[in-house]
C-alpha cells in the first residue's frame, strides 16, 4: 500500500509495487511477480488493481490501492473465487 510508504518510511522501492502489480508476459492478466493480479476481472465486483497474496487453505492478503484497502483473511478452509468476491465486495461496501 502507498507504493512501499509508511507514514514517511520507505519500506520498499516504489518500482517494486508496480513490477508486482504488472502482469507477467503470458499470464493473461492474472499474475504479477509473485502476486496474483485482478487486472482481468476475476472478482467481477471488485477493482480491476487488487492484487493479492495467497497462502495455505484459502489465507489471503488483498491489496486494493484505489480503495486505500489491505484485507487479511486468516481462515483455514479454501473458498471459492464467487465467495472470495462477495466477501471483498462485502467489505468495500460497509467502509464507504
């Protein structure tokens, strides 16, 4: 989030969050350096710039900078990506 800034603390390059959140060559848009990439509308109801780390039985960190959001979702049972999208648009919607 803030491109590797925190609160005036650089924590990592800025260039670092662009090379992650640009889709690898052949990756039809769906990951990024290690990062998987919403950029062709996985989760239909969510912005196109999320992208996401995704771990062991459905543990996740979403990074959406155009909603200034870092959703961590800490569960141990793998969800489906219908349910992963409600769950973020659920979300969104009760922080506006």
């Amino acid at each position: 989030m803030n491109k590797g800034d925190w609160n005036g603390n650089r924590i990592f390059s800025e260039s670092w969050s662009d090379y992650v959140a640009k889709p690898t060559i052949n990756s039809n848009g769906t990951y990024g350096a290690h990062f998987w990439l919403n950029a062709e509308g996985k989760y239909e109801d969510i912005p196109t710039d999320l992208y996401s780390v995704n771990g062991f039985q459905g543990q996740r960190i979403f990074i959406i900078p155009s909603k200034d959001l870092v959703i961590v979702r800490t569960g141990l049972k793998e969800q489906t990506d219908e349910q992963f999208n409600t769950l973020l648009k659920e979300i969104i919607v009760s922080i506006r």
